[in-house]
C-alpha cells in the first residue's frame, strides 16, 4: 500500500514538474508580460515617493514606509496574469489533450500556481532591488530578510491558487483578468500607502480588518522594524486560509470544467 502511494506522489510531482516546465517556457517567450508586472508596481512607487511622499507624514522616510506596500502590490498585480493564463489554457482547449494522457489531473492547477510563485518572485526581486537604488534602506539582518521573504512568498502561493480558482471560474480571459480586479484593489485601502489610522472611521476598520494590512504590516516590521504585534500571526492565518480556500475552489472548478 505504502509503495503504492509513493508510487502515485511520485507521478504527482514528475507531471507537476512538467507543467511547471511547459509554463516557464511560456514566460520566457512573453518576457513583456513579467517586465509589465514589475514596471507597474516601480511606476506607482515613483509616483507615490516622488509625487505624494512630501505631503504623508509617516513618521519615517516615506519611501522606507511604502516599499513593503509596493512589494505586496506586486504580487497583487501577478494574480492577475496567473488568472489570464489559466482561463487561456482553458478557453483554447488544451485541456481536452491533456484529459486524453497519462498524467496526474492535479498537475495542470500545480503547474500553473508553481510558474505563478516563480514569476512573482522573480519581479518582486525586481522591484526591491529597484527601491535600493532609490533610497530604500532596510534596518534589518539576513534571518528577518528571510522571514520577509517567507512572508511574501506565502502570500504569493495563496494568491496564485486564488487567482487559479478565478481563471478557472472566468468564460474568457477578458473575463478573468477582471474578476482579479478586487484582489488588486485591496492593497490601495490597507496600510499600503499611508497609515490606517489616518484614514476616516469607516474606512479605518475596513483596512484595519482586511487581509493585506497585517501581512504589509509584517514585512514592514521584518524589514524595518517597526512593531509588528499580532500582524504576524494574522498574516500567516490570512495566508493559510486564502491557500485552502484557492486550493478547495480551483479543484472544485477544474473538476466541473474537465467533466463538462
């Protein structure tokens, strides 16, 4: 029974594998697609550090307040193109070959959130190094980089099998990139940009209460040590909840969609 089933994991992972490779040779062939992923988020940190930083009063340089902010925004921005290339995928029929070989079902929804974390990594790397040469200055060591980075990383796997369940559940790729359109807002009413407090009341507790504020609010804390409270056990609830949901959702969809 036991080789059985290593056996099975042991096909999971080489067809997993697999997809992973046939969507990074994807990526490779549309590299505009990551450079738009990255030149946004840099656009709007230059915008909001040259532009508004003078007139927010953080408490702090504003561009070493806003970069984990940006960093987060980011990733929200990936989602969308993981939620585009899914409902491709799935528009231009691929699937139906894919039923008809021998390979693990699961792989199609792995490969797809695999390629997702390797992207959004990849311009998330992009734009940190970006903010060093404008000016942003971490008061950190290498073990809490490495925490800040497990942190983005979790909140990028969570996103990526969101965003997979939203292609899946999109009739078109117009269709999915629109439904993604929250997932980018959320980020523009967090602590992103300026403190929650300094928002109206209303307002405050939305941010206060939504899943991004505690995970920006850690990787600030990690990278510039800012008091993070009980935003880090938050973030990794937020992000271990959005992962099962996106995880649950998208198998759900996938399987309804393969037996339609």
């Amino acid at each position: 029974m036991s080789t059985h089933t290593d056996r099975e994991l042991t096909s999971v992972v080489a067809d997993s594998t697999v997809m992973l490779r046939r969507n990074l040779k994807h990526v490779l062939r549309s590299p505009d697609t990551m450079l738009m992923a990255a030149a946004l988020p840099i656009m709007l940190m230059l915008l909001f550090v040259y532009v508004f930083g003078g007139a927010i009063d953080t408490g702090t340089e504003y561009i070493n307040y806003v970069v984990p902010g940006i960093i987060l925004l980011c990733a929200a921005f990936g989602a969308s193109t993981t939620a585009v290339s899914v409902s491709t995928d799935m528009a231009e029929g691929i699937i139906d070959r894919f039923r008809t070989l021998p390979i693990a079902q699961s792989s199609f929804l792995t490969g797809h959130v695999l390629v997702s974390v390797v992207r959004n990594l990849a311009t998330t790397a992009i734009v940190i190094a970006v903010a060093l040469l404008l000016g942003f200055r971490p008061t950190t060591d290498p073990l809490r980089w490495l925490g800040a980075l497990g942190v983005i990383g979790g909140f990028i796997f969570a996103l990526s099998y969101l965003s997979t369940a939203l292609g899946l559940l999109a009739k078109n790729p117009e269709a999915a990139s629109g439904f993604t359109f929250a997932i980018m807002f959320l980020p523009y009413v967090s602590s992103a940009f300026v403190p929650a407090d300094s928002m109206p009341s209303w307002l405050q507790w939305f941010a206060e209460n939504q899943p991004v504020t505690p995970i920006i609010e850690t990787v600030r804390g990690l990278l510039m040590g800012t008091e993070i409270g009980n935003s880090g056990w938050l973030a990794l609830g937020w992000c271990a909840a959005i992962t099962v949901a996106g995880f649950a959702w998208s198998t759900v969809l996938y399987r309804r969609r393969v037996a339609a």
